[in-house]
C-alpha cells in the first residue's frame, strides 16, 4: 500500500510557472533573477495557503540552480535542484519563528550566516511566521539584515505585515500576495481531478472554491476529504452535505413565499431546514448573502461580483428582476439586526421565525410607508373615512323685531350685509337683528334673487348664531379668568418667590437657580429671567411649563411670556476672610484670651513668628 500524500503537498508547485494567482509576483521575481538584481532581503506577506512559502523555496531553488533556463525557470536536473527537492540541499535554512523566536535563535542563525557555502552561489534563510519574533529577536536580527554578506539572501514570510517593526519593513522588499480568485481555484482543482482521475462536477469544485475564500491549500484539504467521503466521485449534493452547506434551492423558495406573503409555506419551508440540522444563524448568514446576490444582479456593472454557481446564475438574475430594490435593501436590515441579536435570544427559533414574519409582510409595510400623496392599492378596510361628528339640534331664534329685507340703492345692484354685534353682548330683554339684508327690486333679475333668497338667510341666520356663540364663549372665558392683573416688579418678585418655596418644598435642586436669579420687565405680558450662568438657565429651563402656568394664573393673563437669558459678567463680591499672619492669629487670641498673654509671660516663652 503506497503511502497517501495529501494534494497539498503532493501537488505542490515546483516552478514558478506552476504558481497559481501570483502572476504578478512570479514575473517580478523571474526577471530579477534573469537581469541579476536580486535584493538581499524579501519579505511575503499575504493571507494563509497562498503560496509565500512555496514561492520562498522556489525562488531559493532557482537562484542556486546550475543551469536556470531563458525564462528565469530553474531546470530541476542539475545536483543542487535534484538535492532541494529530495530536501538534502545545505544552502537552504527554514525557521519556523512561530517556535524559535528568542533572542537565543536569532544569535545562532546569525552565526550560521558567516560560513559562506560549500557548493552553489547563495545561502537561503527562510523565516516563516516572522511575526512572532519577539521585540528582542527583531533587534537583535536588524544588524544582519542590513548589512548581510554578498552570498546570504533573507525570505520572511508573515501572514500578519503589521506586527512587524518598520525598521524590519525598511530593509526589505515587500511583495503582497492576494487572495486566489474563485475561477483560479476551480481550474486548477479540474486539473488535479484530471491527474488523479476523479469524477467531479464543476458545480462541487466551484462550491469548494467559495468555502475555501482564496486558499489553496484549504480548497485542496475540502477536497481531499470529500472524494475520501464518496470514494472517488465529486458531486454537489455530496460537496453539500458535507461542508454543510444549505442549497440555494432553499434560498428561492423561500423568497418566493415571501413575495406571494404565504406566512405558512415560509414557515414550513424553515421547518424543513431545521430538521436538517441547520443552525438557525447558519441559515440567516445564507439567506443574506443570497439577497446579497440578488442586488448584484439588479445592475449589470457589478454582475461579475457574482460568485454563485453557475446553474444558478441565470436564476439569481430572473429573481433580482421581480424583486423591488427597496425590499432588498430592507430585508437585509432586518436580517442583520437578527443576526446580531441571535445569540441573546433565549428562544431561538422563535427569533428566526419573528424575523420571517417581518420579511413576508415587509412589502406591505414599505407601500404603506411608501405611499405619500400617490394612490396605491390597500385594503377596503384602511379606505379614508369622515369622522363621525355629533350631530347639535339647530337653535331657534329668539323672536325679533322685523327688519326690512329690502331697501332702495341708488346704484341698482343686489348686495348682502351681514352687520356684526358689537364685543359686549346686548341685553337679553331688548335683543338687536344681528343680520341685516338689503337687495335692490329694480330689475327682474334682482327681484327674482331676492324672491328665492330663501337659503340664503338661512345661512345668514346661522352665521348670525355661530357669532353669538363665539361671543359668548369668549365673554364666559374672560369672565372665569377674572379680571387681568398688571405686571409690575413687585408682583412678579412676589410670585416668583412663592414658586420657589414650592421648589424648596419639594426638594427640587433648582430652587438655589432660582434665588440666584434676577428679573426685568419689559412690558405688560413679558418679563426677562437673567441668570448668572449656563447651568442655572437650564435648571430653570426644566420649570418652564410649570412656571409659565403658574404666573399665568396668578397674573390671570394667559399671553404672559419669558425669556431665559444668560449674563456671565456678574462678580460676586468675596465674602472670605482674608488669611491672618501669624502673629495677627496670635493677637486675636490675646484679644479674645487675656490670660494667654500671662501664661506666657510666666513661662518666659519666645514665639517664632
């Protein structure tokens, strides 16, 4: 039995021609080992399974090799290309500083530098992981990497570029390796399959490229263990299945019950997917990213940001032309608040199935939101209807002396005037016409108007009855109110004072606000509160409805008004004592104490003042 060797090694570039994604970084390093302008010192930076390794020891390889072709390629037949890759060349040094990284490694690796090689032209330290060095492995490493022999090149290889030192970064030359592209990775897994004869689907292998998000190596451990699980055979319900992956299928269902509102298919449907197993935050992250999708459709300038699978493909682009834009945008906004909340939720699945709620009626909700002065269609139960009113029996009119409907005018044209009564209202026992009318007979015409004006002083008598409403009502407001009283400063302080011993009472901070404060008159329904800083004008601020209603109602002038203004220029005077000297301490208590002064002529004290 031949032993197993994973593709990832087994497939391992060996030139630069075989490296996949890195073009632009192989022709780099291919033509400055054809035009002799190597530098001393490189540094690979990049995701994981890229190639910065396998490129570090390709390079190293060709720069040794005896006999390196046109193109910059090494020949792979010459005893130092034949001793690297049996792994027994001695002019090439791995480190791993993910486990070396002490100061104590770095000094032995550097006195390995000064022994120049044996046999080949340069001596190739390969520093993996370089970021793990610590500070003092880095400085202790800078002197070498400046200033290193002629025959001594230095790869690192880092996955994380910004935890090294710039001083690090200074003396090397940075290549970025990218990620590899989806269509990359399919291609060289179709060739791989190919080699080892496995039957595989395009389909699969382009779902095994998007799991993988741009690593190779991880792209070619899925499918090692996918043709291990289906014994040699690459299919995409298989592929599926074992990376756990829901079917998109799932995915349009789902849409389309949502956009027919059919709560209970979308129901079932998430059903179904949790039998299955799904986790509920699995199937949120898939549902957005397929909504996702479907807005890439929606403009033809971004349809190469789709990456689905190409039977699908035609799909996503009939979907995305029967979905509105705004119910995209939407529904990835609550997909994301779910998704977020998810792992708070005590109920899982009820927080899933609220979130489905929300997405089958969420077009209804943006039409209603939507709608504006623009008809849509809606419900016959959300047509506009009158409000229902109350319906007042008409007053009769109180019997009035007759006034003349019509008088002569001298221009000969029919006029209507409606007299208003007067702002005090009359006598009960004597009441006057509120409502004149006049028209002129002189011609047919106007004789006719006045002879089916009959309506018309209807109107007029309810026009005259709503004044004396109004009338009325304002005279019943005035008199509850009482009668006003003037503002004067007096009255105002009084009042004002009155509040803050409410204040006070109640234990409100701004009572020490409004002590502080100082007031002005500006006329009769207006006032100015000057406070002495920002702080004050805010705690008074709070009050203002409830200040304004109570000297509203003390001053019986509802139009009362003011203004809260800020006057930081006010100096308080200094109440402090000034400080007292200590022989002024001492006389005071003298002053005070008699008797200090004759205890200290007894016992012949001296004071230090």
């Amino acid at each position: 039995m031949d032993k197993f060797i994973v593709s990832a090694r087994k497939y391992r570039p060996q030139t630069f021609d075989t490296v996949v994604g890195q073009g632009h970084i192989t022709t780099t390093l291919k033509n400055a080992i054809k035009n002799h302008q190597l530098a001393h010192a490189f540094l690979f930076c990049g995701p994981r399974g890229v190639g910065k390794t396998t490129c570090a020891r390709i390079l190293a390889k060709t720069i040794n090799c005896e006999n390196p072709g046109a193109d910059g390629e090494a020949c792979n037949q010459c005893h130092s290309c034949v001793s690297f890759n049996e792994g027994s060349s001695l002019n090439i040094h791995e480190l791993d500083a993910a486990s070396n990284n002490s100061v104590d490694d770095i000094r032995t690796l550097v006195e390995q530098v000064r022994f120049a090689p044996q046999a080949g032209t340069y001596k190739v330290y390969i520093i993996d992981e370089v970021h793990m060095l610590s500070s003092s492995a880095f400085n202790a490493f800078l002197k070498t990497l400046e200033e290193p022999p002629s025959y001594a090149i230095f790869i690192l290889a880092t996955t994380e570029k910004h935890k090294i030192l710039p001083t690090i970064l200074s003396r090397c030359q940075i290549f970025d390796f990218k990620r590899i592209t989806t269509n990359d990775t399919v291609e060289h897994l179709e060739e791989i399959c190919r080699k080892e004869g496995i039957d595989a689907e395009k389909a699969a292998l382009q779902v095994i490229a998007q799991k993988s998000e741009g690593c190779m190596r991880d792209a070619l451990s899925i499918m090692d263990k996918i043709v291990s699980f289906t014994n040699g055979s690459v299919s995409y319900q298989n592929t599926l299945e074992h990376l756990n992956i829901l079917d998109a299928d799932y995915y349009f269902k789902l849409m389309e019950c949502m956009q027919r509102q059919d709560l209970s298919g979308a129901m079932l449907l998430y059903d179904d997917i949790d039998r299955k197993g799904f986790e509920g935050d699995l199937v949120l992250n898939g549902f957005a990213e397929f909504i996702r999708n479907l807005l890439v459709c929606k403009d033809e300038k971004v349809a190469n940001l789709l990456q689905v699978v190409e039977s699908f493909r035609d799909r996503y682009i009939a979907t995305a032309k029967q979905v509105p834009m705004s119910y995209l945008i939407s529904s990835l906004n609550i997909l994301n608040e779910t998704e977020i909340n998810f792992k708070a939720a005590r109920n899982k699945r009820l927080h899933i199935e609220l979130a489905l709620i929300k997405l089958t009626y969420l077009q209804q909700a943006i039409e209603l939101a939507g709608a504006g002065d623009e008809p849509v269609k809606k419900k016959v139960a959300d047509t506009a209807k009158p409000v229902a009113f109350r319906n007042l029996p008409l007053m009769e009119a109180k019997k009035q002396e007759p006034a003349p409907r019509q008088t002569a005018v001298p221009s000969g044209e029919a006029r209507l005037i409606i007299e208003e009564q007067p702002a005090a209202p009359p006598p009960v026992s004597n009441p006057q016409p509120a409502i004149t009318a006049t028209a002129t007979p002189s011609t047919p015409t106007a004789q006719q108007q006045t002879t089916n004006d009959k309506p018309s002083a209807g109107a007029i008598t309810k026009l005259g009855k709503l004044q004396n409403i109004r009338q009325q009502f304002a005279g019943k407001q005035s008199g509850d109110t009482g009668q006003l009283v003037p503002l004067s400063e007096e009255k105002l302080l009084e009042h004002w004072k009155a509040y803050t011993r409410l204040l006070r009472n109640n234990k409100n901070p701004a009572a020490q606000s409004f002590d502080m404060a100082r007031l002005q008159v500006n006329n009769e329904s207006n006032f100015e509160v000057i406070t002495n800083n920002n702080l004050e004008q805010k705690f008074i601020e709070q009050e203002r409805r409830a200040l304004s209603e109570f000297l509203q109602q003390q001053f019986n002038n509802r139009m009362l008004l003011f203004s809260i203004l800020v006057d930081e220029k006010v100096v308080y005077a200094e109440t402090a004592e000034p400080t007292l000297t200590s022989r002024q301490q001492y006389q005071a208590i003298v002053e005070q104490y008699p008797l200090v002064k004759e205890l200290r002529d007894r016992l012949r004290l001296e004071l230090d003042f």
